[in-house]
C-alpha cells in the first residue's frame, strides 16, 4: 500500500482521542450508542465518441456515528473506491498537492483508501465547535463557485460530479458561537496544506485549456520543472471568519477567506536552449458576502466575492514568467422557483472581472456564464429527473447534464445519466468535447 496510511490516519486519531478522553465511556457503552451505516455504490460510464469504458467504479462508503458522552458526538466516513479501466486517475497519482495527513493509500493502480471525514461535533455552553476532517460550505452556487472555497476540490471527472463528492475534506478547527438571538460567528483554522487534485496529462479530463494550461511556442523545449507546496503547520495554515444574521426575511452573510488558492500558479523562465517551468501556490485575501430570501414561490438569492491576488495567464512574449497579477471580483445571481407541484426550476448569472486586466491575458477582462436547473419528481417522488445546463457567453461553449433517478426499494437506488460537452476546444467546456459519455449506477443502502 503507498500514500503513508499510518501517518494519514493514526497521527490525527490519536489526537482526537487524547483530546475527549475525559468524555469517553466504557467500549461496550461505546458501542450500544454506535450507528454503523455504508452505502456501496457501482457506476459505469460510455464515452461515446471513443466507444469504449471510461470508468467502471466499485465505492464503498461506511460510516459510524457515536456519542462519547453527553455533549460530544463522533463521525467518522471511509471511502473504498475499485476502477477497472484506470482511466481518470492512470497509474498511482503523486499527490505532490496534499499534506501527508489527508493523502489516499492506493492498493495497486486501480484501489485508493481515504478517510473522508473524522470529526468530532462538542456542544458547549455557549458555542458549537466541531474539530477533525470535515467539509465546510459557504455558498449555494451550482456548477460553479463563488464562497464555495474553503475546500480544494477534486477534477478528476472535472465538474460533473456532485460538490459533496468532488470537495476534499481538510482538517479543520470549525466553531460557530452564536451573537444575540439571529446571528452567528464562525471561525475556521485550517492547518491541511492540501490543494487541488489536477489529473495528469493522460487522464480522460486532462486540462488542454489555454485558460489553464500555458502554451509554449512549437519547438521550445522544457528544460526542467519544479514544483513547490506550503508545509508550514502554522506559518501555512488558513483561516477565515463567516459572520450570518437574519434581517427582515433576508438571510445575510459577510466573509473573509485568508488562504492559498488550490490551484497552482504556473511560471516560466527563459533559459539558452529552452525554458524552466515552476509550479508554486500563493497567498490570497477573499472578501465577500450573500444573500437569500423567500417570496412564496420564489426564491432570491446571491454570491460577491473579491480576491486580493489572483494569477492570470498570458501569450505575451514580452512578460517575463508567464503570468499577470490582478484582483478579481465575481459574483452569482440566482432565482429558485417552486410554485409548479413536484418542480423546481433555477436560473444563475456568474460573472467575473478582472481588475487589472493586460492585453494578452488569455481570459477575458469580463466572463459571463449563465446556468438552467430543472428538477421534476414522479409517482410520489420514486422518480427524479434533473437537467443542469452550464453556458458560457464569452466562448459559447457549456455542457449539459441529464439524469433520472429510480428509487427501487427504499434502500436501492438507480440511475442514469449523460453529460455531453459542446463547444470550442480551447474553451473551460469545449476542451471536453470528445469526452461524452452515458453513465449508470447502482446505490445500495445498509
């Protein structure tokens, strides 16, 4: 097995149990207030255009949930996941871009282990902290992000997969404490340096983009790569405070993220003979804020985010690594309705600016995209079927995602589903458009 499974996961144990131990009971106690539960899920996916298996996945998912006394519960979630075509994630993954106490262990090239969440949720007097690896979500957005930022995420199968799926869990110091009687501070201490997980050339969703992968002209040749991840427990960590209140209907929120972006920045140096390509993350301050409210069938809501520091890439010749420094304001507007019985439709406005935007950069100084989201459930919701259309109005390109859902049996669940990329190739979606494919799955409850 490689991925260091002890570090992974007995470091980070041993800390939480030293941490309760006043609270613990006796084991058989312990296990008389245990709740064991898994689901174990088969998927398939059809490229269509190269007529052949892009995955074929076994997941298995166990979870234990127990209480170590009144006022402290634990949780605790696995993942076991098989793929006979290797295919997303060829080979064995480096995973240069996570610390060593969240890496996966890998049984051969086609088997990863991970813990996915380990946390304990502490009620306290005045306060709720909840401490271990754990997801945290701030924002609603679909398909795209805006405060949805505190977890890297996993693109493996690029975007398609759903938010709770493709986030990383990190190891987290997460308290809320509550402020009068409607509003609630939130506190975040994040000391997991990991970033996101990019495939590699070769996998299925390998980025080809302009916008994410620099171009060096034909014929110049790499000369060496270098790339370099934050490991500073402390000096690294990151942190952010959320605070929401309740105003006249209207759910409020006012944010601010300090944190290295997950993605990292690609730099290039001229050399005699060639180029140097480094690969390092950098620092960022996200400031921001939502809104959401109800009007009887309606729902109003949205996302405002500005990041201080945000890297940009350019097909100037003349600029000496690559890349341009600038801010970056975007911002989601999104209308929910639900007055249709069994429906419920969603429209979204995400655009971006750049602040200090620079003839060459390859993005656009404003991108828009727009999303449609239709929901309809059938024969006393045992049916559900989505469309979810993500488009660009800068490039034209987008993808579309259909599924239909069949409950079977109350702990069987079927579905069917196809994604289908359009566009030009050197667009976020058209880069997929030989990437269609029809998937099936299975879930089965226990």
């Amino acid at each position: 097995m490689r991925g260091n499974p002890r570090g992974c996961f007995r470091t980070p144990l041993i800390m939480i149990c030293c941490f309760v131990q006043p609270a613990l009971v006796s084991a058989e106690n312990l296990l008389d207030e245990a709740e064991f539960s898994a689901l174990l899920e088969t998927r398939f996916g059809w490229e269509t255009e190269r007529d052949e298996l892009q995955f074929g996945e076994a997941v298995f998912t166990p979870e234990v949930n127990m209480r170590l006394g009144e006022s402290v519960k634990l949780n605790g979630i696995f993942r076991f996941r098989g793929d006979t075509e290797d295919r997303l994630e060829p080979g064995r993954p480096s995973e240069d871009n996570r610390d060593a106490i969240s890496e996966r262990a890998f049984v051969g090239d086609d088997v990863d282990i991970e813990l996915r969440e380990l946390y304990l949720d502490i009620d306290l007097e005045d306060a709720f902290v909840r401490l271990g690896k754990q997801q945290v979500v701030w924002g609603e957005a679909d398909g795209l992000k805006v405060l949805d930022v505190i977890n890297p995420q996993s693109f493996r199968e690029f975007i398609l997969p759903e938010f709770e799926d493709s986030r990383i869990p990190l190891w987290t110091v997460n308290a809320e404490i509550p402020v009068g009687e409607d509003s609630l501070v939130q506190l975040l201490w994040i000391p997991d340096q990991t970033y996101n997980d990019i495939p590699d050339s070769d996998a299925a969703f390998a980025f080809s983009s302009p916008r994410l992968v620099p171009r060096l002209p034909a014929g110049v040749t790499v000369l060496s790569t270098e790339f370099d991840r934050p490991n500073s427990f402390v000096e690294d960590s990151d942190a952010g405070a959320r605070f929401t209140t309740f105003l006249d209907g209207w759910e409020l929120s006012a944010n601010y993220f300090f944190h290295y972006s997950d993605t990292p920045v690609t730099r290039r140096r001229l050399l005699p003979g060639g180029v140097a390509v480094t690969q390092d993350y950098e620092r960022t301050h996200l400031l921001g804020g939502s809104f959401n409210n109800a009007f009887d069938d309606w729902v109003v809501r949205g996302e405002v985010g500005y990041s201080t520091d945000r890297f940009f890439i350019t097909e100037d010749a003349g600029d000496s690594d690559g890349v341009v420094k600038s801010g970056e304001v975007s911002y989601v507007l999104g209308l929910d309705y639900q007055g249709i019985t069994d429906t419920f439709l969603s429209a979204q406005l995400f655009q971006s600016f750049i602040a200090d935007h620079e003839d060459g950069i390859v993005q656009d100084q404003v991108e828009t995209s727009a999303t449609f989201l239709v929901e309809r459930t059938f024969e006393n919701e045992t049916i559900k079927l989505s469309l979810l259309v993500i488009q660009s109005l800068n490039e034209g390109d987008g993808v579309v995602q259909a599924e239909l859902d069949y409950q079977l049996y109350s702990d069987v669940n079927l579905t069917l589903g196809a994604d289908i990329f359009y566009g030009d190739e050197d667009g976020l979606f058209g880069q997929f458009r030989n990437r269609d494919r029809i998937t099936f799955g299975v879930t089965v409850g226990f």
